[in-house]
C-alpha cells in the first residue's frame, strides 16, 4: 500500500503516467490485462514465466508510448499462488497488490460472460479506480514476512495429521461393521494378532483379503499417530524455550484458565502475530464476526455473521467460548452470557456463543497485546 501511494506520488509531480497491470492465473496460462488509464490492452503468457511478464511489461510500455521508467502498479486475486508472486514483483520495483477474491464487485444478472480475459480486464479497471483514491472498492490483503508465513505451518500440519487419524480410525470401524463387529480401541498395540481372535456372526475368522487391509490400514494409522506425537512434542518444546517473541506471546495466552497449547498456537500464529490491529472492530472483522444487517425500505432483518474472515479462528475460538464457561465461570464475560442466554432454548445459547466468541477473541487481543487480563478471569496457578 505504500509502496503505491509512492508511486502515485512521483507520476503527479513528474506528470509521467503509470502502467497498471492486472494478472489472472490459472495452472497453464496466466492472462495479462494491461492500462495505462484509458485503453485496455491483453497478453498471453505461461505460467510462472517471470521472464515473459518483464517482455509484456516492455512491449505494454511501447504500445501505450510510456518510457522505459514509466512505474508499474499491478494486482492480483489471492489464490494457489500464494504469496510468492507479491513479493517477487515487489522485488523488481513493481507496486502490486493481492486482492481478496470474495470482495470483487460482478455483475448480478442471471446469466453473465465469465472469461479469464474479462476477469483480467474487469481487475485492471478495477486497480485504476482503487489507484486513483477508491480505497473501499476491494479488500486487500495484508501479506505475511517469509519468516510469518513459515511459522503457519506446524500447527496446519497437527491439524492434517489429526484429520488423517480420525479418517483411519473411521475406516476401520466401518470395514468391520460391515461384518457386524463393534470395535473402539483401532491405537491398541498387536492389532496383527488381536485380529486373529476377532470372529464372524458364525464363528468363523475374519477373511484373509479383509484382515490384510486392516493390518495395513492399522500400520498408517501408527505412524500417522507417531508423527502427531512428534509435531505435539516440538511444539511443547519451543513454547518452554520461548526463543522468539512469538512462542513467549503462546506461553503468555496459556497462563489464562480455558486456553491451552493448541489454541494459543493457533491464536498466536495464524491471528495474532503478525497482523496490527488498530481496534477491537478490526479484530472482529478479520475473524468474520461481525454483523451483516440488512435493512432496506420495510424490510429490517439481521442476516448473521459475516463469515468473510479467517475460518481457522472463527471455528476455534467458538469452541474455546464454551470452554471459557467451564473455566473462567465467575468472569465478566460468562456472567453476561448467563444473564443473556443462559435461561433460553438452545437456539438461543448458539447465538450467544458467537456473541461470547467476538468478546473473548478482542479480550485475548487485549491480553496479548496490552497485558490486559479479562475482568474476572484467573490465570493458572504455577506450579
């Protein structure tokens, strides 16, 4: 951001036009869309030719009669190229901007033309306008240092190796429910010979090609089980040797009663620590908490949350608001969802509990931010 207003900057006191670019990727072909203000010219590039983007960067310029200097502002949506792209034009001098996709404006007809060459024209249009001072126009994202995006990755990767485990352990209560058997304990050691004992309805053993895939299913299951162990295990590791800023931060949102390793990981990498927040609105908006009403001639209705934010967030600290209940009961917070929601249906407790889940997510920001412990709540005893 500004890195572009700097640009806007130098062409209005040089007078000399800026080129904007609007990239649309796609696994083969990247569709470019080109502008210097007025006219809308396209190329055709392969994808991830870095080195076909700088000749389509040259030729735009001679095709809309800018020097070679002339400043380049670009944009593209957020997507399965990530972050890397961002900061590779950055790197070349180039002003780019990552847009987050659900906030482009389209058409509202029943039936529109979509192409990647009229998406890659309607984002170019599109940058002008937020160029030239439409700042409410898109959302833009706020992108993360290598070093931030790289500390996202453990605790993802618990929460694939947890999705894994529990696919195993579903498979192998399936295949033999199929036969009739009721089986709990899938992490037991010897499963081999434990199948050996398991019968039929009619006493017969288990058949040879299913026995087979049980074993083996049970041999992806341990290991998926010894690398969740693993991951638990440097993760409790660095939080005790607290080397960088970030894991004491982990450690300091532990010390409340209700929080534990795997939500303050969670809340500290993926949340926390590397975005700054001006004010609770923003801390609520970024998780997708805030309230879309819609109130147009006589018709006023509340539509629910919003949901355009971190969904990682969004579910876990949900989840964490009814363990908050639990213990952190004589807070401030759990007094006023008891006086609210308490005493009515259960409809009413699930509202509240996103209700609770906004109010607890900016009091954590406060805590880690400013120290600020929530009214009424008690940290955890040392031991």
């Amino acid at each position: 951001m500004n890195q572009i207003q700097a640009t806007l900057k130098r062409e209005n006191s040089t007078v000399e036009k800026s080129l904007y670019m609007a990239l649309e990727l796609s696994e083969r072909k990247w569709k470019l869309a080109f502008s210097d203000g007025g006219r809308v010219k396209h190329q055709v590039i392969v994808s991830g030719a870095t080195l076909e983007l700088h000749d389509a960067i040259a030729r735009a310029r001679r095709r809309f009669g800018l020097s070679t200097n002339s400043p380049v502002v670009s944009c593209y949506e957020a997507g399965r190229y990530g972050f890397w792209l961002h900061r590779y034009l950055n790197s070349c001098g180039i002003a780019n901007v990552v847009v987050d996709s659900s906030s482009i404006e389209v058409s509202r007809r029943k039936r529109r033309a979509k192409t990647d060459r009229l998406d890659a024209g309607s984002l170019v249009r599109m940058l002008i306008r937020f160029c030239a001072g439409e700042r409410r126009l898109w959302s833009v994202l706020r992108v993360p240092s290598v070093d931030e995006e790289d500390a996202r990755h453990l605790h993802r990767e618990l929460e694939t190796l947890r999705d894994e485990r529990t696919m195993h352990r579903n498979r192998m209560r399936s295949l033999l429910k199929l036969q009739g058997i009721d089986f709990s304990n899938s992490s037991r050691k010897g499963f081999a010979t434990y199948m050996e004992t398991i019968r039929l309805w009619d006493g017969t053993m288990v058949p040879g090609e299913l026995r087979a895939r049980l074993i083996r299913e049970h041999e992806r299951l341990r290991q998926v089980e010894e690398q969740i162990r693993t991951v638990e295990k440097e993760q409790r590791e660095r939080i005790q040797r607290g080397d960088t800023d970030s894991d004491r931060r982990v450690a300091q949102l532990m010390s409340l009663r209700g929080i534990g390793v795997t939500s303050a990981w969670v809340f500290e990498k993926e949340f926390f620590g590397w975005r700054n927040f001006g004010n609770r609105r923003e801390v609520g908006a970024c998780a997708g908490l805030t309230p879309t009403p819609y109130n147009s001639g006589e018709s006023h209705r509340e539509q629910g949350i919003s949901k355009a934010g971190n969904k990682r967030i969004r579910t876990l600290i949900v989840e964490i608001s009814w363990s908050w209940l639990r213990y952190q009961p004589r807070s401030e917070l759990s007094r006023w969802f008891t006086e609210r929601f308490a005493h009515g249906g259960k409809r009413m407790r699930r509202i509240g509990i996103v209700a609770l889940a906004r109010k607890l997510l900016i009091a954590l920001w406060r805590f880690r931010t400013h120290g600020l412990i929530p009214e009424g709540a008690c940290l955890k005893a040392i031991v």
